[in-house]
C-alpha cells in the first residue's frame, strides 16, 4: 500500500515526504525519537484486504501529519472495499458528492410567503458589514485619538492661549471634529475608490476564496445609505467625547489615559458585533443596537442586509444617536470651554467638576 499512499499524498500537495523504512518497528521508532523522521507508521492488511495503521510520534506536534495520513487511508480503505464489493466507483463519488443547497430568507406579506435574500445577496451584505464595522472601529480610534492629541499639542505649546483670544473655544472643539472628520472621511473615501477600482480590473482573476464569499454585488441602495449615516453618526459621537476628555489634558502623555475609556467602549461595540455577525437577532444585539455606544455598529450589523427589521426600529436609533450627540456636544462644550483653560496633571474623569466650574466663570 506504500506506492499507492505515496501517490496520493504527491497528488494532494501534502506538505511532509513518506519513505519506506528497511527496518524493524523498534528501530522505526528509535529513528523517530533521534529525531531522524517526524514520525513513523506501521501499515498491515487485515484478512479482507483493507488497511488499518498504527501512528508512531514522540510529541503531540505533529496531529496535521496524522489526521491527512489518517484520512488517506480512510479513503484507500473505501476504493479497496468497493472494488472488492463490485461496485463502480462513479456511484461512490456520487453518494458522497455535496447535494445542492441554498439559503434563503423568507418574510409574509399580503397573506403571501416570498424569497427575500438569496445567499449570493447575504454574502455580499456580510462584506458590507465587514468592511464598515473595521472602517468605523479604526476611524474612531484614529482620528478620536488624534483630535484629543491635537487639543493637548496647543495647550503644551501655549498655542491654546492665543487661539482662544481670536475665537471662542465652542467654535474651535466643533471646528476641529469636523475638521478632522473631513480629513478621515477624504483619506477613507480615496481608499474605497482605489480599491474599487483595483477589484474592477482584476475582477477576472479574484474569484473564489475571500472575494466569492464576501461579494458586493446586488446590494440594495439602502444598505449603503445606512452605511454612511451609521458611520457618521458614530464617528461624531466618539470624536465630541475625544474632544471634550483632550480639553482636560495639558500634557500628550496623559491623553492615553483619559482616552482609555472611549478606546474600551468601541472594542466592546466590535466585539458585540463580531459575535453578532452569525447570531444577529441575539439579545445583546439587538439591546446594543438601541445604546449610543454600540449602535452605530450594532444597528447597522442588523440592518446591513442581514436581517429586515421595521423601519421605526431604524429610526428610534437613529434618534437616539442624534439626541446623544446633541446632549454630548452641549455638556463638551461647556467642558471643553473650561477645560481649555486647565493646566497641570490631569489623568482623572473628575476634573469634568473643574472643567465645568471654569466654564461658568469664564
């Protein structure tokens, strides 16, 4: 059986080499443990003719090497019996061949049942998710990041001082976030069209794997819809926190600090909604996809054409969000106001009291 193993191995592209080994079991394995040979196996022919093996190896390292060997012979085990039995070997390959099958969401409507979404459309929603909930998270983080980082910069530099002098620190925190938020969104959008345009010429050579499943074609307009307004509203949240928690810094070393808590509650809403991307009708789902924080991907992760939810579900989040960065953008800017004014250490939530006194002085 050793010719035909091998055969099969060098057809399949195994990654590891057979070799016939003149010698007893024992020395085999003395082979094995100086290390010689990864591993050894010991093949006889039961009384009708099919194989059973013994896998011989010094450590647990090498169970990939076993379970190909193993399922090799399973496979040689299944053509010797059906030779033997007489049966053609098409009607095997047959039997075991995938039947058909295809996943479709269905929804009732005038009294009626339809197909809604086919499993080619479910997969090129999945990759709309996919691609919008990495874009969010790293925008967020990045860009968030940067805005605190920048408000700290002037205050070290005493740049603020001036800055204040010519406008109003209201003007300058929404300023900033939109400023940086049009830088974000230009860098996000030229790698979209670059990479649109890069999977448009070669669409012929991208096909299976990665690009199969995760396709982006019959995707309705409202998806993308949903997308941009989700993105927005998340990105506006998170940045007038970063802005409102970067006004209480005066030094670049502690805006990690301050920024820890945003940081934490976007990995959170990732992590909902990674693990909603196979379970989206699951409780933390849909709870989620009503709180602020986690909304923006969580709603969107439901409503990316995964699922179709009523449109007053949408649009309750969807208030909710703008009802929570109205209320954040006026409380940042009564924090930023003070806040810009702050000098010294600050690594703690509660100089917001002190931020908010300063802003009712000045």
């Amino acid at each position: 059986m050793y010719q035909q193993l091998e055969a099969r191995l060098t057809a399949g592209d195994a990654n590891f080499d057979i070799q016939r080994f003149d010698g007893s079991l024992d020395e085999a394995k003395e082979a094995v443990l100086d290390e010689s040979y990864v591993s050894a196996i010991e093949i006889t022919e039961s009384a009708d003719g099919l194989p059973s093996a013994v896998y011989h190896s010094a450590d647990y390292s090498t169970q990939s090497i076993e379970m190909r060997l193993q399922n090799e012979l399973q496979q040689m085990k299944v053509e010797i019996a059906t030779n033997q039995s007489g049966i053609d070997p098409a009607i095997i390959a047959s039997i075991y061949e995938p039947i058909p099958f295809e996943n479709k969401l269905i929804a009732s409507g005038d009294g009626e049942t339809s197909d809604v979404k086919t499993e080619e459309e479910l997969s090129g929603a999945r990759g709309l998710v996919y691609v919008i909930l990495f874009l969010l998270y790293f925008t967020v983080i990045a860009y968030g990041n940067m805005i605190a980082m920048d408000i700290a910069n002037e205050k070290t530099s005493r740049v603020m001082e001036i800055l204040i002098s010519s406008s109003s620190p209201v003007s300058q925190m929404f300023a900033k976030i939109l400023g940086i938020g049009l830088v974000g969104l230009t860098q996000i959008l030229a790698f979209l069209v670059v990479g649109y345009l890069v999977i448009v010429q070669k669409q012929d050579e991208l096909v299976g794997g990665f690009f199969e499943f995760f396709g982006l074609s019959d995707i309705s307009p409202s998806t993308f819809v949903y997308a941009v307004v989700f993105f927005l509203l998340g990105y506006f949240l998170y940045a007038t926190l970063a802005a409102m928690l970067g006004s209480l810094v005066s030094r670049t070393e502690d805006v990690q600090q301050l920024m820890m808590p945003v940081t934490l509650l976007i990995v959170a809403a990732f992590m909902i909604t990674m693990f909603g991307l196979n379970m989206p009708e699951s409780t933390i789902v849909v709870v989620s996809s009503y709180i602020p924080f986690f909304s923006p991907l969580s709603m969107f992760l439901r409503v990316g054409g995964l699922l179709d939810i009523p449109f007053w579900e949408i649009g309750l989040s969807i208030l909710i969000l703008i009802a929570t960065i109205i209320l954040f953008a006026v409380v940042g800017a009564r924090v930023y106001r003070g806040g810009v004014l702050m000098y010294g250490t600050s690594t703690s939530l509660k100089d917001f009291k002190k931020a908010l006194q300063l802003s009712k002085k000045e």
